[in-house]
C-alpha cells in the first residue's frame, strides 16, 4: 500500500482538482480500502480548526467515484455505482471499450491542445460568426426536434434558440443570470478562427482513431463545442452513435443506464418532438404514471479537465454542470455505429433498441395517424403481449 503524504497547510492542491470543503465525518482509516486511493488532507485544518484552506478530501479508482465534491445533485429513486475510471493505457478501459461498456479515461491527451481555451481565449480567438446559443428559464436543457413539432399541436418547446457572437456569448455568460439559463452547442469546422483550427488539428487524433479502428466503429461524423452554465442540467436521453466526450474546462456529473433500463426511463414515442428522451423528470417523478422508475439502476461518474468518457451508443445519460467550479467547456467526438457484419444471438440490448425504434417508426409511418398510435400499440400488445 502506497503512503499517503501528510501536506503542510497551506496544501499543495492539483489545480486539476475542483475544491471541497473538509468533511468531519471523514475516516482516515478508509485510506486502507485499496490501492488506487487518493487523499489530500490538510492536517492543521483537521488538528486546530483554524486553517480556512479549502482542500479537497477525496479518491479515484476504478471501483469508486470522486467523492465530497460540491455542488451534485443527488436524486432520490436512482441506484448507481461509480463509471471505471482507468489510465488510458490500462488494458481494462480498452477491453471496458470492446465491451460497449462506458470508462472515464485519464491521460490521453485527446484534446491536449485545447486545455488552455477558456472563454478570454475563444472570444478573442473563435472570430466573429455566428454561433447557436439555447436558452432555458429552468437550467435544464430538454432536446427537441423542431422537424417533429408539428406531429404534437400542443407541444411547448422547453427552451428556445438563437444565433449571436461568441463574444456575446460570453458576454452573457459572465452575468451568471440564473433568471435565463444560457448553453452554446456548436459544430467544430472551418468558421473558426485559424488558432482554434490549428489546436483543432492538434488533437490527439491518433488515440481517436485508434479507437475507431479497434472497435470497427464507423466514421467520424462530428465534433460539438459545448460550453455551459455551471449548475445546467441536459436531462436523460440516449443517441444512435458511438461518443467520446472530453472535458476542457469545469466539471460535469453523468449518470448513464445501460439499454436494458428502458422500460425505467420511459422514452416518448417516436414521432414525438422528444424522441429518445425520457419522460421521467428526474426531481420529481410521477410515480403513477412511471412505476418502473425507481427499480432503475445505472452508474455515476465526475468529469473533468483532461478527461475522456465514452458513452456507448444507445446508453441513457443525464449531464449536469456542477455549481461552484465555473463554465464548463467540452468537445464531443461522435463516430457512426459498427457495421454488423454478422447477427450474434441472443441480441443485446441495444440492438433491441434498435428494433424497437424500426418497429414503431414503421407503424408511424403507415398508419401517418398519432392520434391512433396509442390505440393501436395497445390493441396489439394488451391482453396478447401483457
């Protein structure tokens, strides 16, 4: 078992590490419960209560998340355990990878040329186009398809959008006006600025597509700067792609669910404008009308600067911006599915997804009735399929 070094006061912090305040209730003695453990204790705090350091009292391991970090919401009906957390060289996160099972990857550098960019560096490096910027009164940020709205008359899309500077932006970000609730989602190409291009290109695409080559995903379709709010929430959805999303700046809570919590979740029906999102909000579950909700059980992880989650496709995830560490800034990288070469029974849960999704979007598009589709799901499955 490594020792763990007692630190003078004030501690040494990895500036990696958001703060957190000391949790009396902290045992010294859980330092023993293995050895991938991380503490930094700043002991005249603990000894004389007089050291007003703030320091962070916690560890990472492939077993266990981080741990006293402020500003998580915590959320009464879901069970989880902690996302892997592994080097990226470790043997484990490539076979967690194969596997289709999500891993918080640390040291990869995938977007080692991007970790100076804070918002003083994209607005004087990003230019001047123009860039779409959602708003929300409520800091949650529900997807919806503006293709798919009018397939539901009384829809009320949850936020709302417009296009406006970085600089803007920005501007608006810094106001931390919790009255209107700000996050910019925007493609990377060739309307950046040339510095931001050639950190762009400086990413470690090697690592990228090493990735893409080992686990036969398609090509790369996308990569989306996203920079938020701290304390914004993007509610349970899942997508139809292979994702790795790295973090730049600030740190950003995920709770993800295997496939095979579908009927948990509650997704909306196909045609509706919130297609793939859950139904269930999350703060206050109907109970009634979502009585599958609390058996759901998924994982939970932090991420932060210079690391690298990947999100398997057809995983649920809930994403929150933690208060108290300021904006956060993310880069995705969205690669197509695998091809399937060759069907594997039984099928996985994914690819029952899938099914699912061609069935119903068949239905829909024969009967071309949304007001039936729910008669008509129900005629074909209650009392047969029930």
């Amino acid at each position: 078992m490594p020792k763990i070094p007692r630190l003078a006061c004030p501690s040494l912090l990895p500036p990696s590490f958001p703060p957190a305040t000391m949790d009396e209730s902290y045992d010294g003695a859980r330092r023993k419960e293995n050895a991938r453990l991380y503490s930094i204790i700043c002991y005249q705090w603990k000894a004389k209560k007089q050291c007003n350091h703030r320091v962070l009292v916690g560890y990472m391991s492939s077993e266990r998340p981080l741990k006293f970090v402020t500003g998580t919401k915590k959320y009464k009906h879901v069970t989880t355990t902690a996302i892997p957390r592994l080097e990226y060289r470790d043997p484990k996160a490539e076979e967690l990878i194969q596997a289709g099972q999500p891993v918080i990857i640390t040291g990869s550098d995938l977007v080692g040329s991007a970790y100076h960019w804070d918002l003083d560096y994209l607005c004087a490096n990003l230019g001047n186009g123009l860039y779409t910027v959602y708003s929300s009164r409520n800091g949650k940020f529900k997807y919806y398809d503006e293709k798919k709205v009018s397939n539901v008359p009384s829809f009320q899309p949850p936020t709302s959008h417009t296009d406006m500077t970085f600089q803007d932006f920005a501007s608006k970000l810094k106001r931390k006006d919790n009255s209107n609730w700000i996050y910019l989602q925007q493609p990377l190409n060739d309307t950046v600025g040339p510095r931001i291009e050639m950190d762009f290109k400086g990413f470690n695409w090697d690592f990228a597509y090493r990735q893409m080559k080992r686990n036969r995903w398609g090509p790369l379709t996308s990569n989306l700067l996203l920079v938020g709010m701290e304390g914004v929430i993007t509610p349970a959805h899942y997508d139809e792609q292979e994702n790795l999303f790295a973090q730049i700046q600030g740190y950003k809570k995920f709770l993800l669910f295997h496939p095979d919590q579908f009927e948990c979740l509650y997704p909306y029906p196909i045609f509706h404008p919130h297609d793939r999102q859950s139904q269930v909000d999350f703060d206050d579950p109907d109970l009634k009308k979502f009585p599958q909700f609390p058996k759901l059980k998924g994982y939970e992880g932090i991420v932060g600067p210079k690391d690298v989650l990947y999100i398997p496709m057809y995983w649920w995830h809930q994403v929150e911006s933690l208060e108290g560490h300021g904006e956060t800034i993310s880069c995705t990288f969205w690669f197509k599915a695998a091809p399937t070469e060759k069907v594997v029974y039984p099928l996985n849960a994914g690819q029952k997804v899938a099914i699912m999704r061609n069935i119903e979007k068949m239905i829909a598009d024969t009967l071309k009735d949304n007001k039936n589709m729910p008669h008509f799901m129900k005629t074909m499955v209650q009392g047969r399929y029930s």
